[in-house]
C-alpha cells in the first residue's frame, strides 16, 4: 500500500519537471517574437508579455450636456471592459480623465497631460475646435484620437491622419438638412451658427449642399462663442428684415435654447416662420429628461435632426442600466458613443496583443530642444506601435450600442442617419428618418440597407410637419422684405414701339403692356410688394438691354421690367419669370406683287405630281386593254388601232369622257378605282389653280435669313436690342452690314430707300415689334422665310431671387384665366391687320406626298387584277393542252402548228396567241373539246361490251 503511493508521487514529480522543461523553451520564444514586435495573429501572447494595464486619455468638458452624459457612460463601459473575461485577458483598462473645462487653451494643455500618462489612445475631445489642436499633438505623438462628440467635417481630411470620429460626420448631417430644405421647396436659407470651427466648417458644407439643390444660404449670420442675449436679439433683429423665413440653427448644446428664447420674445416663432436646428437640439432634450412646459413653448414647431441608432438589445441593455445610473438625467446621442469608443479601444487592443504586439514609448527627437523649458515638452514619449494599433482600429468591424461600428475609405463611420424629428405639444415626434442610402424616408434605414441606393426626388417622404403657429402646410419660406426698402424696378426709357413701355406723366410714372403685365401679376401675390420704377436710358434713342441687366447684376435694380427678350448669355446673370408673350427674330422686306404667267395653268403641281400622274394615265390605260381585249370588240383590231385606243381611253378618263364601255369584272374594278382617284386629283387642281389666280400673290427678292446672309447688302435691326449680336456672333454676318434704326419711321424710310439708295434691304426684328411695324405700314412690306429664333419676353430678376418664382406662378395665372389676352388686346388691338409672310408659291404647290396613298391604291388593285387575268389565262392554256389522239384539233385552235408536239412543250408564242383569242371562242373550243372527250369514252363503252357479248 505504502509502495503504490510511493509510486504515484514519484509520477506526480516527473509529470511536473516535464511540464517545467515543456513550458520554459515556450516562454522563451515568446519573448523573442515580442522583443521583435511579431505581428503574427495566430498564437495568443503568454501572459507574462501582457501589461497589466494600459491608459487611455478621455479629455471633454465635464460641466456640459455632452461631458455630464459622456463621463458615466465612459465608467460604465471600463467597468465592462474590466468585467468581461474575453477582451483583454489579464489586462486592465485604465481611463484617465481630463476636463477641457470648455476653453481651447486649457483643452490643449489637458491634453498634453494625458500624453504625460503614456496613453495608448485618447477619447475626445467633444469641442471641433480644441480636436483641431490637440489632433497636431496626437500626429506628433503617434497616439490615435477618437473622438465621440468633434463632428466638424474638415477633421476628416488628410491633414490629421490620427484623428478618427467614432460619431457621425456632421457632413451627412448638413446634406439631409439640404434634403428636407429641397423636399419642402425653400430655395433659399439664413445660417445661424456659432462662429467657431465645428460651426463655419459645417455652414461651410451646408451651403455646397445646398446647392447642389438648386438652393443656396443668402445669409450667414455668426454668433459669437458665449454670446449674451443682446448680442443675439441684434442679430435676430437684423435677420428678421430679410425676406428668407427658413432658419437653419446650428450652434452649441448649452447655449442653444438663449436663440429660440430670443426669437420667441421677437414674435419670431409664429406662422411663416421654419426653424431647422441640428444634432444639438435633441442632445439638450435629450439630456433634460423631463422637459419643462416652459422650454417646449420656445420650441414648437421645429424641425431637429437626431443620431439615428438602431434598437438592439445591447441599446436597451444600457438604457435600463442608464436609468439605474442616472435616474434623474436623460440619455442623448453621445453617451452611446462615448461607451462604444471605449469598447472599440478595447477590442482593437486585444487584438493588438494577440498579435504579440507590445506597448513601447520612446522619447521624441523633437521634442529635446525644449528642454530648457519650464513647459516640460521632452516629458512627453512617441507610442512606437501607435501606427500599427491605429490600422487595427480602422479595420475593426463589431456591433455596439449604436449599430455596426465599420469605417470607410475616408475614416467615417459607415451607414451614417438621422432621425428627423418635429417638435410639438409635449416633446419631439419623428417624423421620419435620413440616410446617405435612400435619403429622406418614413422607413427605418437598416430595413432599406439590403435594397439599392435610392436617393431621387420621388423616393423621398416624411409624415406631416406642425410648423410654428400650428400651420399643417410647409410655409412659403419667403416673404417680402419688411426692411421699408421698396423694390427698385428697371424700366427701359424707349423712344419707339411705346406701347409695350414708355414714361408716364402719371404715377407710377411708366405705362405700357409690360407694366400692366407685371402689375397684375405682383396683385395676385399674396404679400404686399412696396416698389419704384426707374426709367432707364437717355430718352433719346433706346437703351442697351445687357446693359440693363447688368445693372441688375450689380445690385444697381432689383429687378428690370419691360420687354426684355429671355436669351442664354442673360440667363447666366439673372432669372427671368415664365415668358408673358412669345417673340423671335423674323425677316421684314419690300413685297411687290407677283407678274401673271400664261404658264400658271401648271402651278398647282409640282414637277414630280406632273410626272407620276401622266405615267398613271397611261399605266391604267394599258391595264384596262390587257383586261378587255378578250372580252370587248372596243379594245380589238389592228395594232395602230389598239395604241390610239391605249391613248384616247387613258387621258379621256380626266374629263369622264371616255367612249368605251367596259365589260369584264377585272376591267371595271380598276377603272371605278381609277376614275376615284381622278376625281381627287381634279379636285386638288381646281382648287389650287382657283387660289393662285384668284389671291394676289407677292414677291420679295429676300427669301429670308438664308439669302440675306448670302447678301452683301445693309440690314437694318433696332437700337438697344440682342439682334444686333445674334446676327454678328452667331450667323457671322459683317458688324458693317449692321444699321441700327431708333423708331418705326427710321425702319419705313430705310426700307423705302433701299440699299442702293443708302438704306437697307431688310430688317431682322422681333415679332412683336414687327406686328406693329407692319400694321402701320400700310401692308407695303411683309415677313420673309420662317422665324428663325424662338423665345419669349420675361422680367429679369436678380440671381435665386424667391420673388421671381412667385411672379412667374402669378404669369401663369394671368394666362389660365384670360387676364394676359385682355391687355394684350387693350395695347395692342391693331386697326389694320394684314397677311405677316409671303406666301411662296413653291410651298403652295401640290406634291406627291399628298397622294401617294391614292396611287398606292390604284396600283395595287392593278396588280391584282392582272394576277387574276393571267391565272385565268394560264388556266385555260393547261386545258387546252392536246390529250391523246387530239392532235388534229389543237391544230385548228393554234392556226398552223404542224404537230401536237409543240403543245405539249408549253409555248411563249403559243401562250401569246391563246392571250389574243376572243373568250368566246376559247369558251366554245373549250365545249367542243369536252363534248368530244365524252364521245370518246362512250364509243369505247361501247365496243367493250359488244366484245364481251360475243364471248361464248
């Protein structure tokens, strides 16, 4: 008994020398590859190589909406960390932490601080501005800094490679603010934002944002960091004389509420009024809790943009623990992102280690210099694996409490939303989500992750809004500036055409058909719109139209009203209404009427009309004759005979005059088609040689703008107007070509003179001002050619301005209901209205195309009536073929065949002569031939039985 245990503890002994000899080499080998910095993943690190613990710096301002939320949920997620026997086993994490206190420049030296402690990572800061500095620190140091809270979209670029958001972007924030700002149908917006970097970078992306939207910031509006509430009622005050009513808040969580404070003691917060707050808003809300009566009547009716964090049960895990925590303080956005940093550094540090990295600090070769400083900079050590541990953050993928924590290419987190929320009675309601993936939506973000990206127009939806003073229906956004400053109006001073614009000695001090135009329109708005009108120009000779309206570009005039023609170089300067009447540049010449013709007989057909219906009188003619030569004695006789009657029958059939009568089926047929198609074609002639002889036809030796420009001759165009360049630029024509004519008689007396009398040959002008010209000419000149441009007359306003899309709705009105025709004919009803162009023979000319339809008919009812007629033909030929013994009788049909050999070899000639047979006779040979077979069979009937009756 003694001796076995003997025996087991001297096993015991050799089991545990084997052990320590087993063991020992491994541990060895193990620091081998750590001294080497082995990033080799497959063999855990032995625990000996692991620290027992590793700092990481959290540095955020602890009295703050942000800092009272982060600080708990950075405890809770280390005392997790710490708890949890999977992630850094052996390995304590340690959190030192360091109060910004709100100021760059203690931030800054905070940070420095926590390098002194040889983080590995630091967590913050939470203001952009302070992240700006200390990010220089971390490049130095090579030390990564998360941030959960810094969301300016410029810490992203390539100038602060250590810095990484574990937040969202405040770039995809702005971009759904422009996506609400477009879905609403607001083209413009004022900014107000703190006047720091997390606030002008992120207005900054706002307002590119915005464009992209075809809308644009019109103005920015900066407050400035810890401002009182005066500051911001002088700066309320001066915004709310502007005419945009959307305002886009985004300054900082706990200063915030002072702006809708002091914009709900300036009546501010009423009907018309959008105000559009970011991110900063619901972290407010958010924190508070319990939100007093008092702070939600400052918000009613905003729009706010929330983080968007999808439910999990991890996220309700850590809201329940958050309740238990901090019964009395809400949970915001941040804290979620505060605790998922923290667990980021941690699983990116155990992978660190497993990778049998290790944490090493060295002193910075830049930093010895500052040694005879009192700051104490050469303190500060260089984290030697910073680089690497930094690649293995940015290559994590895990869930946290805010979602799947992945980043991109460009260091931002993936699948970035939003939650939009509306602001009423008691607190916010969503009323829909954003997403980089499908825009605005009222379906939650994940569930469209798996459908391709959708970000069109119609694809975006949100439910009602309330907006301020309980409206249901999006505000105008716009309103008529209450400043006291009227609208300073343009009006071209003309010297001719003066009833479409013209000086006024009665207020308002301009008359004409443009003016009454835009007065209707401006009183159908529903704003009063206080305005002046200023005459523009000498009153000597019409103005220059882009001169006009680069006043307009340069804020000289608010607006220019007149006929002002809407072209594409001033559509890249101002924004031009719906067009009130349509214009374009026509050709006016000198019209003579034309000389009779004796051979106007052949006007009303064109060469090829001539050409195609003489072919067809003599097609159907000659199918006409195939068809009744068998049948009718008419088409019979000799061949001078047949040709006469070919000719006679074909052109007798225009006047219905024809003297042979028809009398096979096929014969009739095409001739009832034939005679249809006659009688649509005499018609036509009748018709169109009745409106040549009978209408007075004129003639100008200028064609159009075609032979003008092959011309060398003057041309004469207004004063002032685009004409002149559109002829000079765009159709090449010499600038000494160009006359400039100031009033309606000049045009008449250079139209009368002409070109060789130092006038001009033509006048290119636009068709409104060519009615009139022509009107008061008595008719003695006309358009020539086509009008070769088209386009219309509109008021220029200035670039984006929102009065002209209200005032081309009010054009539109005007149009729907009748009001533009009635002034149209209250200045411009004309007492002697003639004929505009020349009509040109050439195009009053009947061609082909017109009866192609009736020939195609025709032709086909030919067709088939020869291919029935040959059938027939070839049919009876087949009969006619010799049988047996019937040699004798062919002969006779043929008329001098020699043999019936011929006959059974089908003939051409043979067939030609059987064609030419009467069908009378072809019937009765065919009768004959039947009889005669008949015969045939019943002689030899009969010879069969007298033979069998002789048989015994």
């Amino acid at each position: 008994m003694m001796r076995g245990v003997s025996m087991v503890k001297a096993m015991r002994i050799i089991l545990l020398c084997v052990s320590v000899l087993w063991i020992f080499p491994e541990e060895c080998a193990g620091k081998s590859n750590f001294s080497r910095n082995s990033s080799s993943s497959t063999a855990s690190p032995p625990l000996s190589q692991t620290p027992n613990s590793v700092n990481v710096g959290a540095l955020f301002t602890y009295d703050s909406f942000i800092g009272r939320a982060a600080k708990p949920a950075f405890k809770a997620a280390m005392d997790d960390v710490n708890a949890d026997q999977t992630v850094l086993k052996g390995t304590k994490l340690n959190i030192v932490f360091q109060d910004s206190n709100c100021s760059g420049f203690i931030g800054t030296m905070g940070a420095l601080q926590l390098m002194e402690t040889q983080v590995v990572a630091a967590i913050g800061p939470q203001s952009s501005s302070i992240a700006h500095m200390i990010s220089y620190v971390a490049n130095e140091l090579h030390v990564p800094l998360l941030s959960f809270a810094a969301t300016d979209p410029t810490l992203s670029s390539l100038q602060y490679p250590y810095f990484l958001r574990t937040t969202q972007n405040d770039h995809f924030q702005m971009h759904a603010v422009a996506d609400l700002v477009s879905y609403s149908g607001w083209r413009q917006v004022i900014a107000i934002f703190v006047d720091d970097e997390c606030g002008r970078n992120g207005v900054s992306v706002l307002g590119d944002a915005l464009a992209k939207k075809r809308a644009r910031i019109s103005h920015k509006a900066a407050i400035t960091p810890g401002a009182d509430a005066t500051s911001i009622k002088d700066l309320l005050v001066s915004v709310n004389l502007m005419a945009s009513r959307v305002y886009v808040v985004h300054v900082n969580p706990d200063s915030g509420l002072n702006v809708f404070s002091v914009a709900k003691s300036l009546g501010m917060m009423g009907s018309g009024y959008v105000w559009i707050s970011t991110d900063w808003l619901p972290t407010v809300l958010d924190s508070m809790g319990a939100v007093d009566t008092e702070t939600m009547d400052l918000l009613q009716g905003v729009v706010a943009f929330r983080h968007y964090t999808a439910e999990s049960d991890a996220k309700r895990r850590f809201m329940e623990r958050w309740r238990n925590l901090r019964p009395k303080e809400g949970l915001n956005s941040y804290a979620l992102y505060a605790y998922d940093s923290v667990w980021l550094i941690a699983r990116a540090l155990d992978v660190f280690f497993r990778e049998n990295n290790r944490v090493t600090f060295s002193n910075d070769p830049n930093l010895h210099k500052t040694k005879s400083s009192s700051l104490r900079l050469s303190a500060l050590s260089v984290f030697n694996e910073g680089e690497r541990f930094l690649e293995i953050i940015l290559g994590m993928n895990h869930t946290g409490v805010t979602g799947p924590i992945r980043f991109d290419s460009e260091r931002n987190r993936v699948n970035p939303a939003y939650e939009v929320l509306n602001i009423e009675g008691t607190g916010p309601r969503r009323v829909g989500y954003w997403s980089n993936h499908s825009g605005l939506s009222v379906v939650p973000p994940e569930t469209l992750y798996s459908k391709p990206p959708n970000t069109s127009t119609a694809n975006q939806r949100l439910y009602g809004i309330i907006w301020p003073g309980e409206v249901t229906k999006p505000p105008r956004g716009w309103v008529f500036p209450n400043n006291g400053k009227p609208l300073k109006i343009a009006v071209p001073n003309r010297v001719s055409y003066k009833d479409y614009v013209s000086k006024d000695k009665n207020p308002p001090g301009v008359r004409g058909y443009c003016i009454d135009v835009f007065e209707a329109a401006i009183e159908l708005l529903p704003y009063p719109v206080p305005r002046n009108y200023i005459l523009y120009g000498d009153g000597k000779k019409n103005p220059s139209y882009d001169n006009l309206i680069n006043e307009v570009v340069a804020d000289n005039f608010d607006v220019a009203v007149g006929d002002i023609t809407i072209v594409t170089n001033r559509t890249r300067f101002v924004d031009f209404t719906q067009p009130f009447i349509e214009s374009g540049l026509v050709v006016v010449a000198p019209v003579k009427e034309a000389k009779s013709s004796p051979w106007s007989f052949l006007k009303p057909f064109t060469i090829e009309m001539w050409a195609v219906t003489g072919a067809f009188f003599l097609f159907v003619g000659a199918i006409v004759w195939i068809l009744e030569h068998r049948f009718n004695h008419e088409f019979r006789g000799p061949p001078r005979r047949q040709l006469i009657t070919i000719f006679w029958f074909s052109f007798s059939t225009m006047f219905f005059s024809h003297r042979e009568n028809t009398v096979s089926s096929l014969g009739r047929l095409v001739l009832i088609i034939w005679l249809f198609v006659v009688l649509i074609i005499n018609s036509s002639y009748t018709a169109s040689l009745t409106s040549i002889l009978t209408v007075q036809q004129l003639t100008s030796r200028i064609e159009g703008i075609d032979s003008l420009i092959t011309s060398n001759e003057p041309i004469g165009v207004q004063d002032g107007t685009f004409a002149r360049n559109y002829l000079v630029n765009e159709l090449n024509i010499s600038p000494h070509r160009i006359v400039p004519l100031r009033d309606e008689e000049h045009y008449l007396s250079a139209l009368q003179l002409g070109p060789k009398a130092g006038g001009v040959a033509a006048i290119v002008d636009e068709l409104p001002y060519i009615e009139v010209l022509l009107t008061n000419s008595n008719c003695k000149y006309r358009t020539v050619g086509q009008e070769f441009t088209r386009t219309g007359w509109g008021f220029a306003f200035q670039r984006d301005s929102p009065l002209a899309v209200d005032m081309s709705t009010a054009i539109l009105q005007l149009s729907e209901e009748g009001e533009l025709e009635k002034i149209h004919r209250k200045w411009l009803n004309y007492k002697h209205e003639c004929s505009m162009q020349i009509q040109n023979s050439e195009t009053s000319q009947l061609s082909l195309k017109s009866f192609w339809g009736l020939f195609l008919i025709c032709g086909i009812t030919c067709f088939i009536a020869l291919t029935v007629f040959f059938w027939r033909v070839f049919w009876q030929y087949q009969r006619l073929l010799p049988d047996t013994g019937d040699e004798e009788r062919v002969s006779e049909v043929t008329e001098g065949s020699r043999s019936g050999r011929g006959l059974r070899a089908p003939s051409f000639k043979e067939l030609v002569k059987i064609v030419d047979k009467r069908e009378a006779e072809i019937k009765e040979i065919l009768k004959q031939k039947s009889s005669n077979k008949l015969k045939s069979s019943q002689s030899g009937a009969g010879s069969s039985h007298s033979q069998h009756s002789e048989i015994p």
